[in-house]
C-alpha cells in the first residue's frame, strides 16, 4: 500500500480498565480505500482500538488520526463532524428493537442531517436495495428479522449516510455460514461500490482472508505482526500461526 493516503493512523496508543492493560503502544496505519481486518481473541482489545477510532474512548496516552485530524486534541463538536464521515456495523446489529427498520436506518439522517422524512424514506430504500433487502421491510421491527436480515439492516444504516470509513465489529458473529458468506460479500461490494475504507474486527480467519486488504493481529496488548492475507498465512510467529490455525497446542493458553 506504499505511496497510498493515511486515513487512520493510531500513535503509540495505551489504554488501560482499572489495573488491567488492554492496548499497550500500539501503532497501526489504515490507508485509502482498503479494507484492514483485526484479529485476535475475545477480550484482547479489538472492540477497544475500533472505539478510539470512533472517538467513542480516549486513550490513556498516544494519539488517533483520522481524516488528519488527531482526535483528543478536538472538541465534542468537531469529533461529532468527523464521526459524521464514519459507519459503524456494530456486532449483532444493535438495532434500537423499538423502531422500524426504516426509523433505524435513518435515525442519523434524520438526527445527525436533519433531512426531510421524505427524502430519508428514498435514501433508505436505495440503502436496503444496496444490501440486498426489500422496501416491503421498512415498517417490520427488529424482532421481525432473521439474524442475517439484522446484520443487513445494520449495514444499511452505517451506509446512509454515504461514509467515508465503515468500521465493523465482528460483523459474521452468531450468523450460520450461508448468512456468514452473504455478509463478507457485502463487505466486499461496500468496498469496489462505494469505495469507502473499511476496519473489520473478527475472530473468523475465514472472513478476515476473504475480505482484506491487510490483516493485523493483536495478542497481549500488543500488534504483534501485520501483513497481507497471504503474509498472515505463511507467519512463522507462533502465536499468529497457534491462532490462525485454530491449534490447541502452542504459546497461547487454551481458555
């Protein structure tokens, strides 16, 4: 990716919970339109580095870049305009249950933008066509939804508001594989169709090699080796080797 734009860029970034230490100066760079997957286990900081960059946690020392602006050195306000540039696929979907799929697809076109309801009804029905879904869906609740529609309706919603950068956490989590596959397809055609840069969050190895650009994995607090699908692949690091290959035998302690 040499010679391509920094969008997110994090700088010796630490983060600690109480007495536990969760990123330990970590840097790691994001360039123009490719897609970075985290990897790691569950409850090493993957959903921490994805909140920095939302603007969703400060860290305890370090800096996060994005669009060229170093987040902790600006106020809510202009935060807020850059969180405007930003999609979020959250992990299963975080769909407000008490909404139709239509007020939670454009709850931030109508709350952030201040757009005419009519108009929002039009972007998402072009939203939800993107995602393979149907207007007849617009006035169902959540609960009305298979978990692979959910994940949908969740992209839809990250998307109307035509983001620069898609940030996904654990986006395949608790989907069967039919529905796993739709949705890396999907992360693969909001990347060629709408050219955005995107950062996935996952623990599915399957998912990280089909839709990145690069992968990065983090282990203790630490990124501990970078590189692209096939650079992961082929590590000789025995702790990205251990997690990649699903061993039970290796450095890491099997929980």
């Amino acid at each position: 990716m040499n010679g391509q734009k920094t969008i997110i860029k994090l700088l010796n970034i630490s983060k600690n919970f109480g007495n536990r230490k969760v990123l330990d100066n970590i840097s790691l760079e994001v360039f123009a339109g490719e897609t970075l997957v985290i990897i790691g286990r569950s409850g090493v900081g993957k959903s921490t580095i994805l909140k920095h960059i939302a603007g969703l946690l400060a860290p305890d020392a370090g800096e996060v870049w994005v669009d060229g602006q170093e987040l902790t050195r600006q106020k809510e306000a202009e935060v807020n305009e850059l969180r405007k540039k930003m999609g979020v696929v959250f992990q299963y979907a975080a769909l407000f249950d008490s909404l139709t799929v239509f007020e939670n697809v454009a709850f931030r076109l109508l709350r952030d933008f201040r757009m005419p309801v009519a108009e929002a009804v039009e972007v998402v029905k072009k939203k939800l066509e993107l995602v393979g879904l149907k207007d007849n869906l617009l006035d169902l609740k959540p609960a009305q939804l298979s978990g692979g529609m959910r994940k949908r309706v969740g992209l839809a919603r990250a998307i109307a508001v035509d983001p620069e950068i898609i940030l996904y956490d654990e986006p395949t989590s608790g989907l069967d594989p039919v529905s796993s596959e739709a949705i890396n397809d999907l992360i693969l055609e909001m990347q060629k169709k709408l050219g955005v840069t995107s950062v996935v969050v996952t623990h599915d190895m399957h998912s990280a090699y089909k839709v990145a650009n690069r992968i990065a994995m983090i282990y203790d607090g630490k990124i501990i080796g970078t590189g692209t699908p096939e650079e992961i692949k082929q590590s000789q690091d025995p702790y990205i080797h251990q997690f990649v290959t699903g061993s039970v035998e290796g450095p890491m302690p099997v929980r």
